[in-house]
C-alpha cells in the first residue's frame, strides 16, 4: 500500500508513475485528497473536543475537593455533551479513515524509475542472457513424454486423485524434486539465509499484509469455514513472520528461506502453454526474502538475482533475465526482473523465478519498521523471490540435458539424488 503522506506530497508523480502501468489513477487520488483532508479536518476537532474534556474532568475533581458542588455539577453536564461530540466524531474519524483505506488497497504500487512502460510481456527488456542453446543429433523430446518414458511423473494419475494441474511425481522423479529442494535449501543457507518451516494457509490479514488480497483473490484456493487461504507462495507466511514488528534499531539485514508447496487456481489457464509442467495448480518451490534498511535495498536487490543466477548456472541451464515493464509488474512490486530458462524441446523460454522489490509498498501494510539514527520509527523496506520454483526447472533439465538413452544429471545434484542419469 502506497503512504498517504506521498500520495499528499507527490500527487502527480505518483500519479504519472502508476501511468507506467497503463493504470489511471488520477480519480481515486482525488477522492482520496479530499477524504484525506476531512479526515484530518475531524481528526483535529477530535482531538481538541478529547482535550477540553480531559481538562475538564481535572477541574471537575478539584471542585468537588473545594466543596464546589455547583459548579463541579455544572462541569459534570458539560462533559456529558463533550463525550456526545467525541462519540460522533470518532465514529465520523473511523468512518473516513475506512474508506481511505479502501481506496488505497486500489492503487498499486509506483514502478520504479528504471521500470519502462508498457503493457504486457511483449515490452518487457531483456537485460542478460546466459549460456549456449542445447544442440542434439537427434530429435528431443518433451518432459512430459521424457516423464512418461522412465516413469517419473503421472500426470493422469494426479487427474484422477485431485484434477488437473496436480501431477503425481514416483520413483526418481520424486527424488529428483526432493534434491532439488535440498539443494536450493543449501544454497540458500550457504548464501546467509536463515530457513524457516512457515504453516501452508494464512489468514486474511497475511494476504492484505503482501499484497495477495484483495488484488488475486480469485487465484487463491480459499477455505470459508476457517476463513483462510491456502498460500500461493512461501513469501506470504515468511513476510507475515514481522508483521506489526518494529525493530529496535537501523543496523539490520533479514534474511529468510523456506520451501514449501504452493497453491494456485490459474483460473483461464488452458491449451498447450499449461501442458506437463508448465503451469500447475500444485508445485514446489524454494524462496527467499529479504527486510531491509531503505539504503541497502538495491544492493539486496542486486546480491538476489546474483543469487538465482548462480544456481542456473550450476544446473547447466541455459537462462536470460528481463526486467518487467510496468503492465506485467505484480501489483505489489515497484521493480520485478524475471529468469526464463530455455526449453530445448518446446523452443520456448519458460520463467522460473521472479525477483522483486516492493520498497515500502508491504511494509506500510504490514505496520513494519524500524528505528532510525534519531529514534523515530522509519519503514522497512521488502524484498522476495524465488530461489527457485521446481515445475518449469525440472521440466528444463529433463529436455535440456537429454541423452538419446535417458537424461544427465547436473554434477551439483549427485549428492542430494543418488543417482548421475536416469
């Protein structure tokens, strides 16, 4: 959530920076001015009806003390007025302060200078590419008939326990994603991140706290009985852990990993694109996030996508990075660079990690801050990514490092896996 305090200050820069994202925010910006200013219009006579009654009350006690009964009775009515006024002018302060609040969960957040405009994923920049296109004397095939040749993923079987888009994965393919996911956990760890085992569902407050809700509440698996949601990444429980939490000074770096399954309706996704792997109700994935001083946020920023580089690299994949324009920017991020890594098969580019930073956007919501130089409370800064999301990598390294007998296995992963080939 954007600060009131910058959307007073910086109107029409923010307003010209949502246009980023093809997003016309100049109504709701009124409406919110306006509001806001009532509101600190009744916040003001608020506070000074609770002052005069708070005076009165003192004087009313020294009276009685003076053996003024009068005049402390006469007192005593006065209040009972001033408490009327106090009563409808919090109501009135309450009132606004909700459908100020309510607005601003409409706005998303500004993109960052470096962010270019643009509509959807065919403006986005390419900002690197990394590695050599994998070439075959023969013709390769795709996961998900690499999978069904050595038995490592049952697709129809997950169809027929939950649905589609919930693939049963046996034998080395389920020890496959088991090293897969230690071994992001050892990098991670090795990289300075504390792992965390967060729950798998969250309330409504962790899914405004990041930004989920109200913004992809129809891609969230909700359960109404218990009023909860489960998550569709690990970043919403591992970002929740801090919030409300004001930390004690300015020498801080937080740094946190934790694996766990994700849930994601993808509602409209259908056809070929969201065939095998490549796009689940159901997957893995190993992420890391970061909570920072605002100073070192691009430098965490930067250790990030070197971080998720670094892995890809040890896994042999071919990869590129592109920074998100503003119309394919999530909601909540000022600035996201995305991996794609190359399927040899499907001569495609399939993401495989999103790397962002929402600078003070979560923090606001979360009520997450800090303690500065003088005292004052200062909001943190968030970051978060994935480090890295299991379907589209596995699905990569069965076409990409594919023999005419089987498929290689990346040196990295001998250890965790037990096995060189399948």
């Amino acid at each position: 959530m954007l600060e009131i305090q910058r959307i007073r200050n910086e109107r029409q820069s923010v307003i010209d920076g949502l246009k980023k994202r093809h997003f016309d925010a100049s109504s709701i910006i009124e409406d919110l001015i306006l509001k806001d200013e009532e509101w600190r219009a009744k916040k003001g006579e608020l506070e000074s009806v609770s002052s005069q009654l708070n005076q009165i009350s003192k004087e009313i006690g020294m009276l009685f003390q003076q053996g003024k009964q009068d005049e402390a009775n006469e007192a005593k009515q006065q209040t009972n007025v001033l408490k009327e006024q106090e009563s409808t002018l919090k109501a009135e302060v309450d009132a606004l302060d909700e459908a100020m609040t309510a607005l601003m969960y409409q706005l998303p957040n500004v993109p960052n200078d470096l962010v270019k405009a643009g509509r959807n994923e065919n403006d986005n920049e390419i900002v690197e590419e990394n590695g050599q296109t994998p070439q075959f004397d023969f013709t390769p095939l795709p996961h998900w008939d690499i999978a069904e040749k050595f038995r490592l993923i049952d697709f129809e079987l997950g169809v027929k326990i939950t649905g589609a888009g919930f693939p049963v994965y046996r034998g080395k393919g389920a020890k496959l994603q088991r090293a897969l996911i230690s071994f992001f956990l050892d990098e991670a760890e090795k990289a300075g991140y504390e792992e965390h085992t967060p729950p798998h569902v969250v309330n409504e407050a962790s899914g405004f706290g990041t930004g989920q809700l109200p913004d992809k509440e129809g891609q969230m698996y909700y359960i109404a009985e218990d009023d909860l949601y489960l998550i569709p990444t690990a970043e919403v429980p591992l970002t929740n852990m801090y919030r409300g939490v004001l930390l004690p000074d300015d020498n801080f770096s937080i740094k946190i990993t934790g694996y766990t399954p994700c849930f994601r309706r993808e509602a409209g996704s259908y056809g070929k694109d969201v065939r095998g792997l490549n796009r689940l109700h159901q997957f893995d994935k190993v992420e890391i996030v970061r909570i920072e001083h605002p100073n070192n946020s691009e430098a965490a920023l930067n250790e990030m996508i070197a971080h998720v580089k670094g892995l890809l690299e040890k896994l042999g994949l071919q990869y590129r990075i592109l920074r998100l324009c503003g119309g394919d920017t999530g909601f909540a991020a000022a600035m996201t660079y995305d991996f794609e890594v190359y399927s040899a098969a499907q001569d495609k580019w399939l993401e495989v990690s999103s790397v962002s930073r929402f600078d003070t956007f979560q923090s606001t919501r979360l009520k997450l801050r800090f303690k500065n130089a003088d005292k004052k409370s200062q909001l943190c800064h968030t970051l978060n990514g994935s480090a890295l999301a299991l379907p589209r990598i596995v699905a990569a390294l069965l076409e990409n490092h594919q023999t005419q007998d089987g498929v290689n296995i990346p040196e990295v992963l001998h250890k965790y896996t037990g096995f060189t080939t399948i």
